[in-house]
C-alpha cells in the first residue's frame, strides 16, 4: 500500500527534490557513518574526529590514514539502484534537484544533473594555505589511497579533500534552500538526518509540500513526514519497478 501511494505521489508531482545521505550508496559497498555497519562504529576510527577540520589541521595524517580505504571504495564505485531510479524520475521530468550529503559523485555518475553537492566532494585537492591550490585527485589517487597526506606542490601547504568537515561551512547551503521552496515533494533517502544544517532542510518547505522518508533506521523527522518507509532502498526501487 504504502509503495502505490510513492508512487502516487511521484507522479503527482511536477517538482520532486531529493536530500540523499550514505545509505544510497551502502549497496555500491561504500560504508555509511552511522548505521550498523557505519565508518563511526568501526572501532578502529576515532569517530568523527577523523572529518574535524581542528583535529585535521593539528595532524592532517590521522584523517589520511582513516581516508585511504574509504576513498578507495568511493573511487571505484558504480552507482546504485537508488542512483538509477532518481535519474528514471528526473527523465520523467518530475524530479529536478538531488541535494545530497554524499561526497561519492555517484548521482553524477548515474546522470543526474542537477546535484547540489552540501558537502562537498573528492574530485579535487584543496591547499589549506590558498584556495587557489588546488590539483584533481585522479592526479594524485595512489597517494590518497596509500593513506598519505597530500603537500601543495606551488606552497608545500597541507591539502585537504574539497570535502566539508565538522567545523567548516556547508556549501551552496542557499541554493538548496531554494530548492526545498521550490519542492512539491521532497523525498529523503538514506540519511540518519543528525547532521546539521543539511537535516534541518527540509523544515523550510512550502506548506503544501510533502515529505517523503525512506530509511532502513528510524529518524528524528519521522513525524514529521507525510509517509515514512523504513525498508532498504533496493526494495523501495523494486516495489516501484522504475529501474530494472
Ligand atoms: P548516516 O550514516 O548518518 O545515515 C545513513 C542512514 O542510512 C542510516 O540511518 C542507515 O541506517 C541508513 N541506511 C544505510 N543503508 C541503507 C539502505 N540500503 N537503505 C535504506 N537506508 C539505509 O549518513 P548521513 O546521514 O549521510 O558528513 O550522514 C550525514 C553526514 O555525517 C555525512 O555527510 C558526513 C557524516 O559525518 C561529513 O563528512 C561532513
């Protein structure tokens, strides 16, 4: 019952936004954070001081060495069925924005083509002394994946993934915001919504706008939303049947 009226709602609607975290991508083998199975449960990392810009400029080597796998896994990744799907509703010409927490490029991947990146994203090397230093991480992927840290070869400065840490400022935090006015439907995937400001989003939709959660976990907006599943994204997309 509850996939006829997703469905419903999909095609009821003309502006469909997404606001995607981890758990689309647990099933191209990229860990999330916070689930189970999650990047902060593993007893190896020292949670998420690992993504803490304080902790990163005192030793940039601890976020390197717990980055290396990680990147690995992001790097050579194929987007999921959750990917495939969104693109399937964007062609549709419902959906026209993913707003996504995921630093993976896997909606880019799939062909999405509107993906406001909150985040950030690991196509490239940021020098911590200039913005203007910067080299694509294709160029510098062994090092990455051998856990070392990354040196600016113009000022020798520590380089950091264009990825958001804990203590640094989202990005194009206002052009999501126009998007979640512009929203009929916003559907939530895969996001444990703990993370601010990104969970807060969808707080500031329009009143008629609804709200969709799909996650396998409970979220502290669950009463808050129009309709909530809490099944595996790959089940979601095969009650649909959008994506075969
Ligand atoms: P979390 O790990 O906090 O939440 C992912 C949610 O997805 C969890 O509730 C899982 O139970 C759920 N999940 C996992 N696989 C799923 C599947 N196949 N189907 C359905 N649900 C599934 O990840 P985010 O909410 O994205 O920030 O985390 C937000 C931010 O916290 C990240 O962007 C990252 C992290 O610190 C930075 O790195 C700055």
């Amino acid at each position: 019952m509850s996939y006829d009226k997703l469905m419903d709602m999909i095609l009821n609607s003309n502006y469909i936004v997404v606001l995607s975290g981890a758990g689309i991508s647990t099933a191209a083998d990229i860990p999330d954070f916070r689930g189970p199975y999650g990047f902060y449960n593993d007893p190896n990392v020292k949670a998420e001081s690992v993504f803490d810009i304080n902790e990163f400029k005192n030793d940039p080597s601890i976020h390197a060495k717990h980055f290396a796998d990680f990147y690995a896994k992001m790097v050579d990744a194929n987007p999921t069925k959750g990917h495939l799907m969104l693109k399937k509703i964007e062609d549709m010409g419902k959906l026209k924005s993913v707003i996504t927490q995921n630093i993976d490029g896997l909606h880019q991947k799939a062909g999405s083509s509107n993906v406001i990146e909150v985040h950030g994203n690991i196509r490239e090397y940021v020098c911590l002394n200039s913005p203007h230093h910067r080299v694509n991480s294709k160029d510098i992927e062994d090092k990455i994946k051998n856990g070392e840290v990354i040196k600016c070869t113009e000022c020798d400065g520590t380089m950091k993934a264009s990825i958001v840490f804990f203590g640094e400022h989202v990005q194009d935090l206002e052009k999501a915001l126009t998007e979640i006015q512009k929203a009929d439907l916003i559907l939530v995937l895969g996001t444990s919504l703990t993370v601010y400001p990104v969970a807060g989003l969808p707080e500031y939709r329009k009143d008629h706008t609804k709200l969709v959660i799909i996650n396998d976990q409970e979220t502290s907006y669950d009463y808050d939303a129009d309709l909530v599943l809490r099944d595996k994204i790959d089940t979601i997309v095969e009650k649909l049947g959008l994506v075969k």
